[in-house]
C-alpha cells in the first residue's frame, strides 16, 4: 500500500512546523526561544534603601534620646541650688553678722539706757534704738505725737516711750511747754519796823544778858534757880523747875 503525501512520514521537502506540546505557550514572534523558556526571575530588593532608612531612624532615635537627656539635666539645677540654698545661707552667717552690725551713736546709746532702765525691754540695742528712729521720723514728717503713740511698735507704755525717743533722739520735735501765765504784780513791800525797842520798865529784875526784862513763862538761868524778881508788867515772878527752870508768877 503506498502511502500519501501527508500521511505517515513527513515529506522531506516541506516545511515541518513544530509540534505542540500541552500546557507551554507558544514562544512569541520575534523572541529567541531561549528568553521565552527561562524561568521568572524574583522582584529585586532594595537593600540600599532599606540601609538607610533604617540609618536615618536610628539617628532620629538618637536624637529624641538625647535631647529628653539634656531637658531632664537642664531641670536638674533649677531644684538643685533649692535643696542646697540653706547650706549655703547657714555657712557664712558669721560674716554676714559682722557686715551687719549696727553701731550705735551717743544719743542712741543713752536712748537704749534709758529705755531698758524705766521700762526693762528684753530687747536687743539694735532693736529699741530702731524704734527711737521711727519715732523721729514719723515726727520730722509732720505726724503729730499722739499719732505716733498709736503706731510705735511696742506693747506697753506708747506714749513714755515715744517722749523719750523725742527728748533723747530729736529733741527739736518736743512738743513746746505752754507759756506760763503771768505772775499778779506784788504788793508793795511794808516799811520796815523801827531799829528803836519800846522802853522797858525801870522797876523789873532780873534782866536777861540782853537788857531785857523776863516775862513769866520764859526760861531763866540755872544760876537763877530759886530766886524771885519782878516782871515787865510789874508781876513778881520766880524761877523753878516746871518743865524746865521757867520764870513763873508767885
């Protein structure tokens, strides 16, 4: 049996087409066959990109760490000289104590004397001499005395207290001692009694070392004990103990 064209063997002379195989797409026109039968190849990576953004949030992160490290730091002094400020006011207290000292004048001396020895104020120099200050001052301002009573900042005796600062510190601030009234004029002065003594009676013995006649009840001499005479009237007197030699009418 003779074969036909087209049956059994392939006829050398055509153009044999490529078989067919089941589930492979046909290579497109105009690509070698090779390309089309490779395998896909995996999406590429971006490493360098991925590097440096994980660079740059790493210095990011740096960043915000520090500058959480420097405000908590920065915070830090302003409690810092808080907790160590009665330290460094305790130490040099006996510095500021010597800078401080306050020296009394003269009057403010014989003030604070004066006061701690009428009143017996506990109270330092520095302190009562304060308060003749302030008396002064209220007082060179114009304020009146009884006002400055009121406001003295002591708790008793306002107003002996407020005299003395005046009388000691600003005297010239003393309120002016009223004027007296003037005296009535004085009566004429009487003329003076006579120098001559009216004339004693001849007939009265005995005399005083004077040249006076003795009256009775008048002493008499211890030499004239016992004896009798005569008085300036007339009246016989004598002289004996009555509570003391006396002359006494017989």
């Amino acid at each position: 049996m003779s074969e036909q064209p087209g049956q059994g063997r392939p006829d050398p002379g055509r153009r044999q087409r490529p078989s067919r195989q089941w589930g492979t797409a046909p290579p497109p026109q105009g690509f070698p066959v090779q390309a089309a039968m490779q395998p896909p190849q995996p999406p590429k990576r971006h490493r360098g990109r991925n590097i440096a953004l994980g660079i740059i949030g790493v210095l990011i992160l740096i960043i915000i760490i520090s500058a959480i490290a420097s405000g908590g730091t920065k915070s830090q002094p302003t409690s810092a000289p808080a907790s160590s400020s009665p330290a460094s006011s305790s130490a040099p207290a006996p510095t500021a104590s010597a800078t401080v000292k306050v020296v009394l004048t003269a009057r403010q001396r014989h003030f604070v004397k004066d006061i701690r020895a009428q009143f017996a104020l506990t109270r330092s120099a520095s302190a009562i001499a304060a308060i003749g200050r302030q008396v002064c001052t209220s007082r060179r301002d114009g304020m009146r005395q009884g006002d400055v009573v009121a406001q003295i900042s002591v708790t008793a005796h306002q107003a002996a207290v407020t005299r003395l600062a005046e009388r000691d510190l600003c005297r010239r601030y003393l309120p002016k001692p009223p004027r007296p009234k003037p005296a009535p004029p004085s009566p004429a002065p009487s003329p003076p009694p006579s120098a001559t003594s009216a004339p004693q009676p001849a007939g009265c013995y005995p005399r005083a070392s004077s040249g006076n006649c003795y009256e009775p009840g008048e002493f008499c001499p211890h030499a004239d004990a016992g004896m009798t005479g005569v008085a300036g009237d007339g009246e016989k007197i004598i002289c004996r103990d009555n509570n003391g030699l006396r002359w006494e009418p017989i």
